[in-house]
C-alpha cells in the first residue's frame, strides 16, 4: 500500500529547479515558496500522485532541453524523485 504523503529532502538548488522546471501542484508549490529563501535542505511532502506527476513534468522538461548543465541537474533530480517513490520517501541519509 502506497503512503498518504511522501517526504522529501530537497535542497535549496533542487528546489529552485523544481519551481522553473518541475511545474508543482499547487501545494507543492506553496511548499517550496515557504523554504525560498532558506539555504537548508528542507522537507517538502507530496502525494504519491504529486510525486508521479512532478517527475513526469521534470521529464518533460528534460526533453525540451538542450545538453547543459541545468540538464544534467534535472536529470538527477529526477532519479533522486524516482527512488522517492519507489522508498516511499525521499530523505537524502537512507537513500
């Protein structure tokens, strides 16, 4: 059974990036403008549907790219958010 909401560390870059190129729910997104300006990792909760859609956007926009370094970046941001769901969490120490 999937959980309700999965954590996951992001950092101050991995979540700038999620703003531009990840195109977040809404709740996400209110999420992510709370820790803007915060240089920690901070934990941001999604759904597992949030999840599967905020990596299906990431992917998107990684096909849109040209190669780059912001390519690069998103393209381990998104094997990062991958293994989120299949662990059901994304914490940075357990992955």
């Amino acid at each position: 059974m999937k959980p309700k909401t999965i954590d996951i560390e992001l950092t101050p870059s991995e979540r700038k990036l999620l703003m531009r190129h990840g195109y977040p729910f809404e709740g996400i997104a209110k999420a992510l403008q709370r820790v803007e300006s915060s240089r920690n990792i901070e934990l941001i909760p999604m759904s597992p549907f949030e999840l599967e859609m905020l990596i299906g956007d990431v992917c998107r926009s990684i096909n849109r790219m040209r190669i780059g370094r912001t390519m690069d970046q998103l393209m381990e941001l998104c094997d990062r958010l991958e293994v989120a769901e299949r662990l059901g969490h994304g914490m940075l120490d357990r992955i």
